[in-house]
C-alpha cells in the first residue's frame, strides 16, 4: 500500500473515533448536567 492510501486509512479510522467520542462525551455530559440539576432543584411539595 502506498503512503497515500495508508494516510487514507488513519484519517478515516481518526474521524470514526472522533465521531464516536463526540457523541458519548456529550451524552455523558447532558446526563451529568441533568442529575446535577435534580438535585440543586428538588421537587415542590404542593
């Protein structure tokens, strides 16, 4: 395989895992700031 192809290859395998990344980063983050909200605001008791 020449140099190109290989530079092909680690780009592609660099977004998979960027992408990845990404969004559990952020799922974990929004669950984190969501927990985090419940407890500085508990429910009203009516």
């Amino acid at each position: 395989m020449s140099t190109i192809e290989w530079t092909v290859i680690i780009g592609g395998l660099t977004a998979i895992a960027w992408v990845n990344w990404y969004f559990f980063l952020a799922q974990a983050v929004t669950k984190n700031q969501a927990q985090n909200n419940a407890e500085h605001h508990p429910a009203s008791t009516r």
